[in-house]
C-alpha cells in the first residue's frame, strides 16, 4: 500500500508510524564526548540515523573506520564525500587500537563495524579493516565482531584479508534493487555486490553472511523478491535486513514511498520460505539494528 506524500519538493511529513520519540539525550551526548576524545566516528551520527538514541541508551553503536569522509556519491547517504585528489583524506593509524579500547570501555559484548570506501587507497583500506578485526578480538575475545563491509571494488583479495581476521558476521549491503543501481549507488555494481558475497559464504561456510535493503527508494514488491531470491541463489546470505529509506538531508533522494509495517511481514515469511536462516524487516531495522538478537536469531 502507497501512503501518499505531500507537496512536490517539500520533504514529506513522516507517517505516525515513522515518528520515534527521541529522550535520551544525555546517553547520546555522553557517547559522542567519549568517541570525539578517541577521534572515532559512528554510522549512526554520520548517517543520521534515526534509532540513534535508543541505540546509544542500550551501549550500542556501529563504529565508522577509516575516516569520516567518503569517495563515493550514493543518492541516499549523508556521509560527507570528497575527492581525495583535492582533499587530504586522514588514515589514523591508531584507529583499530582505540575502536578497540572504546568497545572495552563500553563492555560491548557484539561489536559492530562499518566503514566509508577508500577507493584511492591501493587495499580499499582492508588492511585496516584487518587490524580493527583483530584488535577487537584481542580486546574483548568474547564478543562477536560483525563487519559491515564496503565492496571493494569486487576485490576478492581485499574482502579475504577482512575474513582472514576472523569476524562472526560479513555483512555487505545490497542497499537497492539492481534496476536502481545507477541512481542510487552510482560508484557500485548489483553483480559484483553479489559476487562479494557469494565469496564470502563460499570461503568461509562458518562465517555467517549478511545483507541488508532499503525500501521506498521507488522498487516494486516483486523487485524486493527477485534481490531476495538473488540473494539465495547460491546461498550467498544467511541474514536479510529491510527497512524504510527515509531521506536524511535535503540533498540526498526523496522518499519514494512509504512502506506500511503488515508489508515487512510479508517480506518476513518469504525470506524466509527461500532458505534466510534469519529476515529482519521492519520500519526503522536498519543493517546494524539489533544485530546482536539478529545473529544471535541466525544461530549465532
Ligand atoms: S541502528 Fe545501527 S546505525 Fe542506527 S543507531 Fe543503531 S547501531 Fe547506529
């Protein structure tokens, strides 16, 4: 069902279903003084995200390495971009070890890692990746480390070093539909996101694999199916995520749609019947959303 969107050009006013109180203020605050005294950034203050409050009240964030600027342009991501030929791009050398002490801190029994692309950067940065991987293991051998990954530009050797360092969860986001891909993640490709995956899974059986989708960019229902079922085809993901698009500045893309809550359900139970050992679906689940219970829901 299409909930209707107001005036062209003015940004929609949230359905009721979409509007999250926001209270604790003082847990987001005190979190983001501590990461700032570490130089660390989150997704979820560089995204915008909206259960940001609700995740810095219960100790959890997903820590955002190599950098807080990004050389790609997706229509739907506030991450600030840039070209690093005109603007120096920092690569802290003592990020793993302080993502490391700050999940200590925290007492994270799950961490949750995600990054901007590096594409300048011979590796892609996964020999940083690596590094973070391996210092939180150290730090905290009995947390489960969740990597949520960029795509490499489909080297396979770069998302290998990343596996090599031993995470309990590779997560790489589809994001979209393949027929939106040139709009909506210019820089990426449908096939070798898959491809990414599939190496994933295949090399590495006991890892499990992740995914995640947004919905009211303007795909259809049964596009939502096909990526799916693109998804399992060669069991390339054991986890699938979806959750509403909601615009995050004025100058990412609008909302296409608004997804009514009993659609997700539907989503749900066919992921389900194609073989996801867990689907996460709903209108604030985001990748990294209650990736504990998730995992923990795909037998982790
Ligand atoms: S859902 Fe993920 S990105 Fe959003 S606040 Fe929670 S941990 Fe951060």
């Amino acid at each position: 069902m299409l909930v209707q969107i107001e005036s062209p050009g003015a940004r929609p006013r949230l359905p009721e279903f979409l509007r999250k109180p926001q209270s604790e203020y003082q847990a987001v605050t005190a979190l983001k003084r501590e990461l700032r005294s570490l130089h660390l950034h989150t997704v979820c203050e560089s995204a915008r995200c909206p259960n940001i409050h609700e995740c810095f009240s219960r100790k959890a964030a997903t820590f955002m390495i190599l950098g807080n600027l990004c050389t790609r342009g997706c229509s739907f991501c506030s991450v600030p971009k840039a070209d690093p030929k005109k603007t120096p791009f920092e690569l802290d050398a003592d990020e793993p070890q302080n993502v490391a002490r700050q999940a200590a801190t925290m007492g994270l029994r799950y961490v949750v890692l995600t990054s901007v692309n590096r594409d300048e950067l011979p590796d892609g940065g996964s020999e940083h990746w690596a590094a973070t991987v391996r210092a939180v293991r150290e730090a905290l051998p009995e947390a489960q480390v969740e990597t949520l990954t960029p795509d490499f530009n489909g080297d396979l050797a770069a998302v290998e070093r990343v596996l090599a360092a031993g995470p309990h969860v590779y997560n790489h986001n589809m994001e979209t539909v393949s027929r939106l891909y040139r709009r909506v993640r210019p820089q990426a490709d449908y096939a070798q996101s898959l491809r990414v995956l599939r190496y994933a899974k295949q090399a590495h059986p006991e890892i499990l694999t992740k995914s995640g989708l947004m919905v009211g960019l303007g795909e259809t229902d049964e596009e939502v199916r096909q990526l799916l079922r693109d998804l399992r085809e060669e069991g390339q993901a054991d986890i699938a995520t979806i959750g509403q698009y909601l615009q995050p500045t004025r100058r990412n893309r609008k909302v296409a749609r608004y997804v009514e809550p009993a659609e997700y359900e539907a989503w749900r139970e066919y992921g389900e019947s194609i073989g996801f050992k867990a689907v996460f679906a709903g209108p604030f689940v985001r990748s990294s959303y209650m990736a504990d219970l998730v995992a923990h829901e795909a037998g982790r």
